[in-house]
C-alpha cells in the first residue's frame, strides 16, 4: 500500500498500523467500505499544488485528509460525499499566501479546485461552496454557500461543516484546539485522537530523517512572518505598539477585532510618555480580554489571566512603564519603531503566555 509515497510519513503510520489506545478506532477505519477513498486521495493528491509551509502545507494537509476521513465514517457519510470531503481536505489551503490569518485564502483556493479535481456541475459547486467557507466565519456561510448556487443546500452545508472540523482539530499543531468550537459530535470526540495524530506524525517525520513538525519548530518558522509584520505596522502604516501587538496575535490566533476596538488601541498613540503602561502590554491585555472572552471565560477568569499575564510580563521586562521600556526613554518625536526589537521579542512571549495558559484551561 502506498508505494510511490515512501516520504510520507502517514503512509508509513498507516503501513506500520500501530495506533495505541487508538487501535480500535483505525481498525475501524480500515473496514469501512469507503477507506479505499481515503486511500486513494492520499496517494493520488498532486502535492506540487499545496501551500509550503510547516504549519499549512503537506503534513497539515495529511493530517487533515486523515481526520476527515474518520469524520466521515463517524457520520456515517455515503460514498459520493466521502469523495467531495476527501478533495475539501486535500486542496483547501492551496490559496494561501502566508501563514497568517486570512479569511479569504478559501476563496483563492476554490477557483483552483475545478482544475485540481476535474470535477463539474453540481458536484463542483459543492466542493467549492465549502473551501471557500472554511476560511470565513460561520456566522457567514449561509451566505458563502448561497453564492455558489448548489442544488442542495443542505448538502452543501454539511460537508462545509465536516471540513471546517477536520481542519479544526488539527490546530493542536499550534495549541489552540478547543473542543467547543468543534460543530460536529464526532469531532468532540476525536480531540484527542487529534493530539496523538499529531505526536505520532511528529515522530514518524523523525524517523524518515525529515524535520520535525514541532510546535517550536513553528515558533521559529513564523518569526521572520512577525518581523513583516511588526516592520508593515511601524513603517508602513505608523501604527503604534498596541495596535501592532493587537494584531499579530489576533491573526496568529485566528481571532476577530472589532474597528471599535482597533481605534481604541490606536488611540494610545503616545500615552506612554504620560507614564501609562506600555502599548505592548495594553495591546496583550485588550486582546486576552477578546481571546478568552470568546472562550466563555467570564469576568473574573479573564481578570485572572490578565493579572497573571502582567505578572509574567514584569518578571520578564523588569517592569510595565512605557518610560522604562523603550529604549533610551520616551523623548519627543522618537519614532515607534525604536521599540521593534522589543515588540518583536514580546509578541512571542505573549504568543507563549497564550498557549501555555490554553493546556491548563483543557
């Protein structure tokens, strides 16, 4: 099986067959009468046409195929849809131009799937309807599946659904998979298959002499992505440190901002030689605010996370003051990107403080 992918390291997983706890689980998988077209996807999936990149492209795309195709078993999907599912996950990041939060790298990706899949008709519609939706909020698929004009809406709606899913427990490779935002009963029940899914690829990437898709590994591939970033906020825009911290976690975390909120972070311009906190620190805080707020962590939670935020901040800094951390002290008409070092190294803090405060909430 799988003899032209022997750089794969799922089809090693899936040639060796040795899933622990999980065993019964894959046992199930390999008996259920639509595997063969898991298998086939697999094999076949035209791999110069994924995204490059250690967190979006070949290894999250196998992952993805895999979860898919158990979601689909679990929900008992028929052999036509097990098909369109297996293209969702095969081609739905192909769009992408980055690794950043984007809601529209769906909509790129959509208008390549006729080419990459050969489908038509009704069929494409379908497929499309989904890639494009599992990008944007579910708030708006409604509305991104109506725009493609499938016969069968409901059908449509479905496979979006199981997409969005499969593509969802895989965000254990960064550290954000929160099971209630799985839409899907089956996919709360695979979060864990999710983690070990991953641990065991990780491993297995090892094992063929590749490079391993560890969750620090990905810390280094996004820096020079942050570098873009923090230099496009502070040359490009003049944006301030608040808002340049707002942003770059919100697009790392794949988290909405408010313009109201934006334009209260941007109003800080400058605060900081009146003795205000550091714009770093507001712009951490006001997103924690946003970010676990949108979890379902109620007021005192989310004073919890914060205080202890500022704890670990000052521990690290020396201190909160803006005067204390800027280099050279706060003069007047010193541009912002004096402090681009700083911010580069704080989001990364904050981006650990985030996911280090994600596994004590599971």
């Amino acid at each position: 099986m799988f003899e032209k992918l022997n750089d794969s390291p799922l089809a090693a997983l899936l040639r060796r067959d040795e899933w622990e706890e999980f065993a019964p689980l894959m046992a199930r998988l390999a008996e259920w009468e639509h595997c063969g077209i898991f298998y086939a996807a697999l094999e076949n999936i035209d791999r110069a046409a994924l995204f490059t990149s250690a967190i979006h492209g070949s290894g999250h795309i196998e992952r993805v195929m895999l979860l898919g195709a158990v979601l689909a078993m679990l929900e008992d999907e028929s052999e036509a849809d097990t098909a369109l599912l297996m293209d969702m996950c095969s081609y739905h990041d192909t769009g992408r131009v980055s690794d950043w939060l984007d809601e529209f790298h769906g909509s790129r990706s959509c208008y390549k799937l006729e080419g990459l899949t050969g489908r038509g008709g009704e069929e494409l519609k379908l497929i499309m309807a989904g890639v494009e939706a599992h990008s944007r909020r579910d708030d708006d698929m409604d509305s991104v599946i109506a725009r493609h004009a499938p016969e069968n809406i409901t059908r449509a709606k479905r496979l979006a659904l199981l997409l969005k899913d499969a593509d969802g427990l895989d965000r254990v490779r960064i550290g954000d998979l929160d099971p209630k935002f799985m839409r899907t009963a089956a996919a709360k029940s695979l979060t864990a298959f999710s983690e070990y899914l991953f641990k065991a690829y990780s491993a297995m990437q090892e094992e063929l002499g590749q490079e391993p898709v560890r969750r620090d590994m990905v810390d280094r591939k996004i820096m020079e992505q942050m570098r873009d970033h923090v230099q496009n906020c502070y040359f490009g825009h003049d944006y301030n440190c608040a808002v340049t911290m707002l942003t770059a976690l919100a697009q790392f975390f794949e988290t909405e901002l408010s313009p109201q909120l934006l334009l209260a972070a941007n109003g800080m311009h400058g605060a900081g030689r009146f003795g205000a906190q550091c714009g770093l620190v507001e712009g951490a805080l006001m997103f924690l605010g946003v970010y676990y707020g949108g979890r379902g962590a109620d007021q005192y939670e989310v004073e919890r996370i914060c205080n202890a935020y500022a704890q670990a901040f000052t521990e690290k800094y020396k201190s909160l003051d803006c005067r204390d951390l800027r280099p050279g002290g706060f003069k007047d008409d010193d541009p912002p990107h004096l402090c681009a070092g700083l911010t580069l190294d704080a989001i990364l803090f904050t981006r650990l403080f985030i996911l280090e405060k994600n596994k004590e909430l599971l």
